[in-house]
C-alpha cells in the first residue's frame, strides 16, 4: 500500500488494514513488517484492543482445528515416513502428472515416438542446462525432495538406453556463459540429441518476470550449435518454462524434428520424458496449452493497458500467434462429426444440450481434448471473437469412436455490463481439438452450429 502511495506509512497502513478487516500480513524476511506498528497504533488509539481481539480469533481458531497447539503425539502427520510419502502409488501419480502435462507443439514427419527397442542399442547426448540438475524441475513454490527420488532428463532416459552422455553447456538457465566443447563432446557419436532449454523459477517467479520472450542468454547458441553438430541425426527439443517462449527458428529448422513444452514436470520429469518419447502405454502427448504463444513482443499489449481487449487468445485474428491457446499435437489423429444442438431455438434462460462424436483415425491409442468455443453474434458491449465454455478430455483407442455431451448454461452467454446480462440473439458453437480458423492448426476438423437466443434481456440474476 505505500509502494502504490495509498497510504504514506507503515503505521498508517496497519490501521486501515486492520479496521479493514484484514488479519493476516504475508511479508516473509521483513524483520519490520507492517503489523509491527499495531502495539502503536492501539496506543493512539486508532484500534481497539477489541477489534485486534476480533481480527485474532479466527486465525487462533483455525490453528486450534488444524491440530497445531496438540503435543506432537498426537498428529498423525509426525509419523508419516518416507515408505509413506515416496510410496509406490505417490510416484505414479507423480509420473502421470507429468505425462498429462507435455504438450507436443512439433514432430516433424512424426519422427516420435522413436522405437525402444532402436535405442537400447543407441547413444542419446542430452544437453542443455536442464539435463540434469533436479533442482531446475519444480516451478517456483515447490518442496523439491530428496535428489534420490528425483529422475532429470538424462537419469529417465538412462532406462531406455544403454548409453546416455550429457552436458549442461551452462551452470543455469541464465546461461551467461556458455561452454561449447562438452556440449560437443557429448553430441559427437550421438545417434539422438535431447536438447533441454528453459527459464526455471530464477527466471520466472513471483516479482521475477522477463521483458522478453526469448531463450535466456546463450541457450540459442546452444540450440543451434546442438543442431549443428547433430548434422542430420534426430534433434527433439524439450522446454522447461512458465510462460511462452520464442522459439520461432525451432519451430521453422528442418533439422529440429520435435519440440516438447514441459514446463516444470518435477520428480518424475526423467521418467515421463523417457516413456513419451517411446510412446509407451499411456504416454501419447494429450497436453494443450494453458496460453497463447506470441509470435514475438509486438503482440504482447503493454502492461499499462489494463483493458481486455486484445489479450489472449479471446481476440487473436488479424495476426498468427506461434502457437495459439489449446494448441497440441499427438501421434494419433482425430476426426469429428455428428454435432448436435439439442434446439435451435432457446430461451433467455435456456440451457443448451450440446453433442459430438469423435473418432480415433490413426494407429496409436490417444487421449484428445474437445474444446468447446462459444461466439456472441451480436451484444451491447465489446465481447471476443470467441471464449472457451467447456472442455473434455478422454482416451480413444485406434478406429474407435466416443460421443461427448456437453451442457451450455446460460451462465455462459451472459455479458458484463455493469452487472451479468443475458441478452436474445443468434449464437454460434465450434466444438473440436483445438480453436476454429486457426492458421497453426491440428490436422483434425472442427465443427460450427448456431442457435438463436429468445426473449427479453435481462439479469442473469433473475432466471
């Protein structure tokens, strides 16, 4: 509150805080916080010694339910061991955690997955800063365990090959120094190169964001020369980051024949990296991005327009973004058909029935996400191209087919004017893998219907 001149003091913000109603100050490694300054400022009386005894209660409260003022004895939690806590049932989840999250944005002539049984007999060089430090694998927040339970990239991929070098290139992700001759080392006689690049919570965190887009540093020398050095072998890039990178000439090299994002896999990363590329049972890559990828900064509003309009991927349209929201490749195909309204005609307080059949036309089991967009024909208010109102995700076996319901709520049609409104006109539904008239697209098809909305607006309050 001082930093944004609300108030002028510590002093001053304790009082308006606390008769605000706040009880809890979060200011981890200030030795003089904010409420510090209540024993003053209830001197001055400007609280009450009844309004702190207000505010404490029920933060004692919740300790109290939480079992904190117990003997040790008595909370269970104590006697949990690691037999426990890294149990058998703990690191599958992790592993599938994991595996769910990949996105697959490139597999250029579906060079993935490679066979296992190719590259048990294979060397696979595995470089880059996030090779093989554990720590470099939990986004910012995370506990990181043990190193023993942690599987890097070159630990996983050491279980499906018989031999694995690896080099870091660079200390961390900053990468600003960057030593060529052990990356090299460790490509020269490769038959696959796993290149690992990525920000890590050093780069981005809490109060820790980048002013660009690019790969930190050297980790572009460090891609181009890998790829260089490959000189034809098999190249996959693996991108350990938050938010979106430039990865543009990645994405455009030949020679780069498939881009993984990650993000921050954690403790199974190794594993989940391992099996993904093998195409093992359950590894098909289903991620989708959280986020729109921008081709570059001249697409990213400025941060001092706090207006919606032109963010996300709500208002993309007159440029192509690199890789746009909900985007994710497999190394199965899916086709749609068979979209069914339950009417063409629903009233202002209406729900719509909503159906689809999709189909597994490729030769690999697959898990697909169906995403539903929703289009305003017409409003009172600016409203965006289109909004995601639904979403499934489910596995498909090869020639199989799954119908998929969805219920559109009125909910979803309303506006913001002041308040939610529904409002009457035409609507219109795309349902498929990805979003409708994109230009980075999935080889799948996506379907449209319009519905037409009846009756008076009103608030969505009164239906």
């Amino acid at each position: 509150m001082v930093g944004h001149r609300y108030t002028q003091s510590f002093l001053e913000t304790a009082i308006v805080a606390v008769n605000a109603g706040c009880n809890l100050e979060l200011s981890y490694g200030m030795k003089n916080n904010v409420y510090m300054h209540i024993a003053e400022a209830l001197s001055k009386g400007n609280i009450s010694l009844e309004m702190i005894r207000d505010r404490v209660r029920p933060l004692f409260l919740t300790r109290l339910r939480l079992g904190e003022f117990d003997p040790p004895a008595m909370n269970p939690y104590n006697a949990l061991g690691a037999e426990v806590i890294q149990s058998k049932a703990h690191h599958s989840l992790a592993l599938k955690a994991a595996l769910q999250s990949f996105v697959l944005l490139k597999n250029r002539n579906e060079m993935l997955p490679f066979k296992a049984e190719d590259l048990l007999h294979k060397t696979i060089a595995v470089v880059g800063p996030f090779a093989d430090k554990a720590n470099l694998l939990f986004g910012d927040y995370a506990p990181v365990p043990d190193p023993q339970y942690i599987y890097t990239p070159r630990r996983g991929l050491a279980a499906i090959s018989a031999n694995v070098t690896s080099a870091l290139g660079c200390e961390n992700p900053r990468c600003l120094q960057y030593d060529p001759n052990d990356v090299k080392a460790a490509i020269e006689g490769a038959d696959v190169v796993i290149v690992c690049l990525g920000t890590g919570a050093d780069l981005e965190s809490e109060s820790n964001d980048r002013k660009n887009l690019s790969l930190p540093t050297h980790q572009m020398d460090l891609l181009q020369s890998s790829v260089a050095w490959a000189a034809g072998r098999p190249v996959v890039l693996l991108l350990f980051n938050a938010g979106p990178l430039d990865i543009s000439w990645a994405k455009d090299e030949d020679a780069v024949g498939a881009i993984v994002a990650c993000f921050f896999p954690a403790e199974s990363t190794g594993l989940a990296v391992a099996k993904m590329l093998v195409g093992a049972e359950g590894a098909n890559p289903a991620g989708r991005l959280p986020a729109t990828w921008p081709a570059g900064m001249h697409q990213v509003p400025p941060i001092e327009n706090y207006t919606m309009i032109g963010r996300t991927y709500r208002y993309y349209g007159k440029e192509t973004p690199l890789y746009p929201f909900g985007f994710g490749l497999s190394y199965t195909t899916f086709q749609y058909r068979d979209l069914v309204v339950g009417a063409d005609q629903v009233p202002i307080c209406g729900n719509l029935s909503i159906s689809v059949v999709v189909k597994n036309v490729g030769s690999r089991d697959g898990e697909e996400v169906v995403q539903l967009y929703l289009r305003w024909g017409q409003a009172s208010v600016p409203m965006p191209h289109w909004q995601l109102v639904g979403f499934r995700r489910l596995p498909i076996r090869p020639g199989q087919a799954a119908k998929v319901a969805f219920v559109l709520p009125f909910s979803q049609r309303a506006v913001w004017a002041g308040q939610w409104w529904l409002e009457p006109g035409t609507f219109t539904i795309f349902v498929g893998g990805q979003q409708p008239f994109q230009e980075v697209r999935l080889p799948s098809n996506v379907l449209q219907a319009d519905f037409h909305v009846f009756g008076n607006s009103r608030s969505a309050s009164q239906c």
